[in-house]
C-alpha cells in the first residue's frame, strides 16, 4: 500500500497561467496585455519537458485560434510556437526534448480531420506525420523516441456508431502505434466504443489508456470511463479502476510505479473533478486536490523527478488555468 507521506492538506499549488493577462511576443520582448477583448482564456493539456524547465501547452490566449505555446517555468516567459489558420491541440514533448508532438486540424469535407504535426521545441520546421480521415490525437512517444501511440478514429464505421458516440462527434476511437516518422502504422485495440488517452510505460511494456464502457456508471446515461493496462501489443488486458464513477486522463509517472489520473468519484456533482495517484502494484488510490465547485480538475502530467503534477482547472465559465500540486516523494514507493 502507499505510504503515508502524502499530506493532501499541506500541497503546495501554484498558479502558473490564469487569465487575467494575455502574453504576446512583439518584436522579440514579451508584452502583458489585458484580456480583457478576450472572452475566455483556456490553456489546456500541459505537458514537462524532460529537462523539467519548461510546459508546452494548447491555448487560446492569442486569438480565437487555440495554438501552442511554452513556458519557461522559471521566468514565467511565454513564447507562441505555431501560428497556423486551424486549431492545435495535445502537445508533448519528445523524450530528448528537441521535438513536440501535437494535433492539427485539418479541413476536410465531409468530417474534418485532425492530423498529428511534428516540429522543432522552438517551433520551427512542423511536418505532418499522418494524412488520415478522422481525428488522431492523445500522441505520446515511446521511451526511446522510436514510436507513437495514439488514438484515431481513421478506422469509425459510421453505420454502427453508438448514441455516445454520436453525442460526441460521431466517430469512434481506437489505440494505434506508428513509427517515429508516421509509417508502420499498426492496429492495437479493436472495441465499440472509446479507447483514448494511450501511453507506454517508463520502461516501455505497458500500455496504458482510458476506456469507455456501455453500462456501470453512475451517469443518468449508465456510461462508464475506465482506465486499463494491457501488454503493448494489447494483449492482457486488465481494469485498473474498475469504479462506477468517471476515470480518465491517466499518465505514468516516471519510475513506472504509480499513474495519476482525473476522477469525479468524490465530487459532490457528476462535473466536479480531482487529480488522483495510484500505485499500481498495490491498487491503493490517493486524492491529491481539494474538491472545488462545479470545477474539473483533470489533464495531470508529472515533472521527470516526480516530485510534481502540472493539471488544467476548468472553472465553469469556461476558463481553463494550469496549476502544479506537489507530490511527497516516498509517495512513490509501496510498502513491504
């Protein structure tokens, strides 16, 4: 089980990016403007650099285009990486720290397609890597940067789509894997509905991802949200939350132990969010955030030292903030 060095009433939570303020690059200085003209301010998906200086991440604060930007966390300098016509989303870093991984929308009649767009950290030399029908997206790299995981919709039969699928978008998702540069593109998972948010394990065994199931939720609509771990050939494949309330977002921390993951299971309503940890030799669950009203609390990525979380707080107006919750260190280990 977990130790109990993990104190949810003493973390420590920063404010990295609210909305008050739009940061934008003019002339090479950075300038702070009221937001003022700007309805809503979402910085969304986060995601550490390996080095742990800086977060990439989605956002609107430039315009109603949501595109990527990174932080320096130590300066809190902002810099704008794409400026294209179409939305960008689900940027990652690669594991040397010298690419980011994202999606782009692409116009295409009759549905419109996401591709995933590989460019250089400082966003330069963006390339597509997947000319697909359909959404890809939720990219992640393996340890060793050789292959990506995601998930794609390329392969939706719209003749049997379900009402949840309907209800959001009209495709349904699968887990692939692809080489670096987009080819040898392989089939992972085959299941009717939802199979998103794919990673591969620190030590590059494991998948794991976050599931939806018709039945057992607490939901009116009786749908379920589930996080499984499975072979990464997807081959024995097991419910590592197997709770009625909704699961997802999950990601590895980096010494494979444990995974953090967003859950509304001790919400007061079905939309209220906390981050959680669990160890997976152990199944023992750990809250790491404080209940907030009507606010989701979801999207965690870890620091490479593990000691921290970076996580979206969507507020009901719909703003989206990053913030990073502290994570003890032995929280980390289980007991014998």
């Amino acid at each position: 089980m977990l130790t109990g060095s993990i104190n949810r009433f003493s973390l420590r939570r920063k404010v990295i990016l609210g909305s008050s303020w739009l940061l934008l690059l003019i002339s090479g200085s950075l300038h702070a403007q009221s937001t003022s003209a700007l309805a809503i301010v979402q910085d969304h998906y986060p995601a550490v650099s390996p080095d742990g200086k800086k977060i990439v991440f989605a956002s609107n604060r430039a315009g109603p285009v949501v595109q990527i930007f990174a932080l320096d966390i130590e300066s809190e300098e902002v810099r704008q990486l794409t400026d294209s016509p179409e939305e960008n989303e689900t940027p990652i870093w690669s594991p040397d720290g010298k690419k980011i991984l994202f999606a782009r929308r692409v116009p295409d009649e009759p549905r419109t397609t996401w591709d995933l767009f590989e460019m250089n950290a400082d966003g330069t030399n963006a390339r597509n890597l997947t000319r697909q029908p359909g959404h890809d997206g939720h990219a992640r790299y393996s340890p060793d940067g050789t292959k990506i995981i995601l998930n794609s919709s390329r392969v939706t039969d719209f003749r049997t789509l379900t009402e949840y699928q309907l209800d959001n978008g009209g495709y349904n998702y699968e887990i692939f894997v692809m080489d670096s540069d987009g080819s040898d593109v392989q089939r992972l998972t085959d299941y009717f509905e939802w199979d998103t948010y794919p990673s591969i394990s620190p030590d590059g065994s494991k998948l794991l991802w976050r599931r939806v199931l018709p039945e057992g939720g607490s939901g009116t609509s009786g749908l379920n949200s589930e996080i499984y771990l499975s072979n990464l050939d997807g081959s024995n494949i097991e419910n590592l939350t197997e709770h009625p309330a909704f699961d997802g977002y999950p990601a590895w921390s980096p010494d494979g132990s444990m995974i953090a993951f967003a859950s509304n299971r001790d919400g007061r309503e079905l939309i209220e969010f906390n981050i959680y940890l669990m160890n997976i030799a152990s199944r023992e669950v750990v809250r790491l955030t404080d209940t907030i009203s009507n606010t989701e609390q979801v999207r965690p990525a870890w620091f490479p030292d593990g000691s921290r979380i970076v996580f979206n707080r969507d507020f009901p107006d719909g703003r989206s903030e990053m913030h990073i919750v502290r994570v003890n260190a032995s929280a980390t280990s289980s007991e014998p």
